[in-house]
C-alpha cells in the first residue's frame, strides 16, 4: 500500500491546528455504587431436591426503556456475567463474560501476527520521573493516575505510577533495542490491565478504574509505513465488532481536540447505543508520528547509500504507533442486544452456544422412557461438541423446565434446544432462538449441520439489525436550529465542519447550554446538561459542495469535512 492509498490520505490529510492545553480536572469524591439486586432469574424453581433450596428468582425488574442504568446492573449480575467487588469501579469477571474476552483475544492475536507482532509483557509500575517526561501525554491522565507511595510500611522515597497507558514505560527500551535500521519495524503488544482511577460513576466494562485491553507499540522507518499499520489494526478491530459482537461501527478520525494526547493524529471506532441514543468510542489505533521518537531519542542511521566524499548522514527519528482494545467492548455488546429478559449474546463468542433440555418428564411418565430421553439428550450434545458447537446439557431435577428456559435466556444464550417424549418419538427437537424467540423443527439426524447454519444465521441477524438501527439514527443535519431536537431524538449528527478544535469545543458547550433550556423533551435524563461532542471524521464522507460553511453559526469558516457529533458515554 503506498502513500498515495485514499485510506492513508483520509486519515492523514485533515487539515493540522494548534492543540489546546487543557488543566486536567480537580479531583471529586467518587459517588457511592449502587449495588443491584443479588442475582436471580426469572421463573419459579421447583422444590430442592435435598441438595439445598435453590434463589429465590425475580428475573430483571426493571425495563431497559425505562431504567437504563438499573436494567444494565441487574442483567449483569443476574446473568453471572460481573460480580462486585469492594472497591468501588473494580468488578470481578465472571466465565461467561471472561470467555468473550478470550474470543476476542484469540482472533486479534491471530490478526496481529500476521503483521509480525509479537507478544511481551512490561511491568505494571512507571517512574515518576518516566511517566511525566512526557507533558503533553500524562496531562490527559493526570487525574487518573493511581499511585504507590508506601512500600509496605516505608514511605517511598518517590511515589510510582500505576500504569494508565505504557508509551513512557516502553519507549526507553525502545530506544535501547533500536540500534539500526535494520532492527525495523519494531512491533510489540501486551495483554494486561491498567488502571484509569475514575471519578466519574463507574459503569460496569464501559467505565472502569481496572479494565483489561491489548497495548501495541511498534516503531517503524517511514510515516508511510506507520500509517499502513494504523489502518490494518482498525480494521482489525472492525473485525471484532463487526464479525465476533455483531456490532456495527463506524471507522474515522479524531479531531484535533479529541485526539489522543501526545499523537500526530488518531484513527477512532464510533458505536452507537440505541437506548440512549449516544454514541460510544469503541477502539483506537493511533499515529504517534516522532515525538515520543525525539523524546526518547530512538533514531537510526539513514538506510539510503551513502555517496563517496558526502559528510556523515544525520540520524534518522522513528515513527511510532500505538493502539489498544478494551473489556469496554463486552459492555458495548451487553448494551446493543440485551432485552427486558436479559442478555443477548452473539453465537461466535458466547460461551456456550445452546443448551438441550428434556422437557415433558412428569412423575408419570416410565423410568425407561425418561432415560432414553435423557440418553437421547446427552448424544445429541455429543453429536454437535463433535460438530464443534460449545453444548452443554440441563438435566437439572430440581428446577422446572420453565424455570431453565429463563434462566438460559438471562444469560443470552443463543439457541435453546428442547426435547420432550413426542419430539423422540418424531425424531426432531425444538428450537428456540435466543434474539427472536423464532422456534422451528429439526430434524435429529441433521442437527450436526442444521444447529451451526442456524447459529451462523442468527450472528448474521444481529449484526444486520444493530447496523440498520445506527444508520437510521445517523441523521445528517444542515440548519443550526435542527441539530438539538434532531439530538433529542436519541440520534447522532452529521454535519458541515471546520475542524476547527475550539470550534468543535464550542459546539459541545452550545448544545449543552441549549439542551438546558429545553423541558419536556422524552430524552435521556442526562441529556439536556450533556453536550455534543465530535465523534469522529468519518472516512466515508458524503459530497460537500464548495462554499459550504461550518453550520456552528458564529464560525464563519468553510466546512472541511462532514463530522459526526453526539452525545457519547
């Protein structure tokens, strides 16, 4: 790919302008976390069977279209997907939703080394010398960083740094390892966890003060080369969303004040929530440029030859990128497809797909017929983990089929398998599709092939119906005086723009005032007071006729690019 490719141009090409300096925010009290419910399914168990009552079961008590926030909670504590922990904005992940993240880290890895990455791992810990070397990047985590002061009783002589993010803590050995161009590209990634101490109220997965992500950093001889990189991981990252959660996502570039701070520009992922009509970044792969180069002083010798009689050739900086993918992207998935009974979970990264469950078994029925129903259960799981479909078996006795059926559907598993007495006796199951309730007829013999197509169906459906709702909120608006109702409508904007980073910083701050003034509005409680924000530059940009002027009234500048607003988590 070379450096004329329409890609590279769309993401470098915007127009540069100075970056403001922001003071990072005084530090709050962080709120008190509001606990849910403990976790409980829907239905009525049946008696215990000795072996201990089992919970009492609710199900989810709140609706999603009414109570967010509330609905959010309970379905993943009910679901066993978090538990909580006793610091506040720490959870723990439980299988279930640990297993998505492991999805999601078998493909990326298998993405990422095809380009040569390769896997380390640094420590958790940064200087305080190393991590405020660099101004420009640690003033946008400032108010994040968690430090160390005490090594058991002592009193540090320096505090240390829990890692944020690890560009200062890597880059000095970037500069020890690169010695020569030769020892280009560099390309290193870690799997671990940082810790961002919020302040603001935590959100399971999409606001943490501990989540984990995948880091790369890779170092690379020209601007060109570094940008092909920039470009291939975000559609790497694309891939999760779009081909693992069934999220659509909409690729671009930060503008220059929502940038990463210390990058010479930033590729970005924008999903959308549809309950609250905000749009979410959802991945980042970012263009360093040199600066941590110059920085860091990690230069190499020009690799061009070097003619007889002409002086010693200067050393040359590096370019650097960085990029990273985090478990906010399991909230984003939770948010997109749960419903009021509870998640929603795309087949290719659930961890179990389907469930077969006996159901018609009463006291009456006769001890031979219930085991070969139950044999016929357990060899239909065997015959589909063979077809390598993650199956499991529910031949609990102490819980009433009904029960099961929503306690499965808590946790979004996305294809229910029943089997009564008439279904053997025809030789087919039931199916219950966990996105539609959709039931249909197969056939025993075909179940190896049929239950994978209709998984295979059901991942494609949910991506088809998440990606038609974002489109449809996606609303391109020309007048000034549109753009706030259009807001209220739980909707994102695409509208003419300067680019300008004040100008869009002045965009965020007019509709919050606006939207202040504004009652009686159906919306999201915290929109009126929430501003719209740039989103991104998308690289799919729409004509923009010449003369076109920025729609921010008092700008007066001509529009440079269509650019998605909203409000965003």
């Amino acid at each position: 790919m070379s450096s004329t490719d329409p890609l590279i141009a769309q993401a470098q090409n915007l127009p540069d302008h100075p970056k403001e300096t922001k003071k990072p925010p005084k530090e709050k009290k962080p709120p008190k976390e509001k606990k849910p419910q403990q976790p409980k399914a829907a239905g009525k168990p049946a008696k215990s069977g000795g072996g201990g009552a089992p919970i009492d079961t609710k199900g989810i008590t709140s609706k999603k279209s009414e109570d967010l926030a509330e609905w959010y909670q309970q379905m993943l504590s009910k679901g066993q997907f978090i538990s909580y922990y006793d610091i506040s904005g720490c959870y723990i992940l439980e299988p279930s939703s640990f297993a998505i993240w492991e999805a999601i880290r078998v493909y990326f890895d298998k993405k990422i080394k095809t380009l040569g990455v390769r896997n380390c791992y640094y420590p958790i810990f940064i200087s305080q010398d190393n991590l405020q070397k660099e101004k420009d990047h640690i003033e946008g985590f400032a108010a994040e960083v968690a430090w160390v002061t005490l090594g058991g009783t002592t009193k540090l002589e320096k505090p240390i740094a829990i890692r944020p993010t690890s560009e200062t803590a890597m880059y000095k050995d970037f500069h020890d390892k690169i010695q020569s161009y030769r020892d280009l590209p560099l390309k290193r990634n870690q799997w671990n966890n940082v810790v961002r101490w919020e302040f603001k109220n935590p959100m399971p997965f999409i606001r943490s003060r501990e989540f984990l992500w995948q880091e790369g950093h890779t170092a690379h001889m020209t601007e060109e080369e570094a940008g092909v990189e920039v470009l291939q991981i975000l559609d790497f990252y694309a891939g999760i969303y779009e081909e693992l959660l069934a999220c659509p996502v909409v690729k671009g570039r930060k503008t220059v004040n929502e940038q990463f701070p210390g990058a010479y520009y930033t590729t970005t992922l924008e999903g959308f929530i549809p309950a609250t009509g905000r749009g979410i970044q959802a991945a980042t792969s970012h263009c360093l440029g040199q600066h941590f180069a110059k920085m860091y002083d990690i230069t190499v010798e020009d690799p061009a030859p070097r003619v007889e009689g002409e002086p010693s050739k200067p050393r040359l900086h590096v370019w650097q990128n960085s990029w990273g993918f985090t478990t906010r992207s399991i909230g984003v998935m939770m948010l997109i497809h749960g419903d009021d009974k509870g998640a929603v979970i795309p087949p290719r990264v659930a961890e179990t797909q389907t469930v077969i469950i006996p159901v018609g078994v009463t006291a009456k029925t006769a001890e031979e017929d219930k085991n070969k129903l139950y044999d016929t259960v357990a060899e239909i799981a065997k015959t589909l983990q063979d077809a390598g479909v993650r199956a499991e078996t529910d031949t609990r006795d102490n819980y009433t089929a009904g029960w099961k059926f929503s306690d499965w559907e808590l946790k979004g598993l996305p294809i229910r398998i029943e089997l009564g007495p008439k279904d053997l006796a025809k030789g087919e199951v039931l199916t219950v599709r966990r996105d539609t309730g959709e039931k249909a007829s197969l056939p025993i013999a075909d179940i190896a092939i049929a239950l994978p197509e209709l998984l295979e169906i059901m991942q494609a459906d949910m991506l088809e119906r998440a990606r038609k709702e974002y489109e449809e909120h996606r609303v391109t608006v020309t007048d000034w005086e549109k753009m706030l109702p259009v807001l209220n409508g739980k909707n994102v904007v695409l509208i003419p723009h300067c680019l300008d980073g004040d100008c869009a910083d002045k965009v965020k701050d007019e509709t919050a005032a606006r939207g202040k003034e504004i009652t009686g509005v159906a919306e999201d409680a915290k929109a009126p007071s929430m501003g719209a924000k740039a989103l991104c530059v998308p690289f799919e940009q729409a004509e923009l006729k010449d003369g076109t002027k920025c729609l921010r009234p008092d700008c007066g500048k001509d529009a440079q690019k269509w650019v998605q607003f909203g409000r965003s988590y």
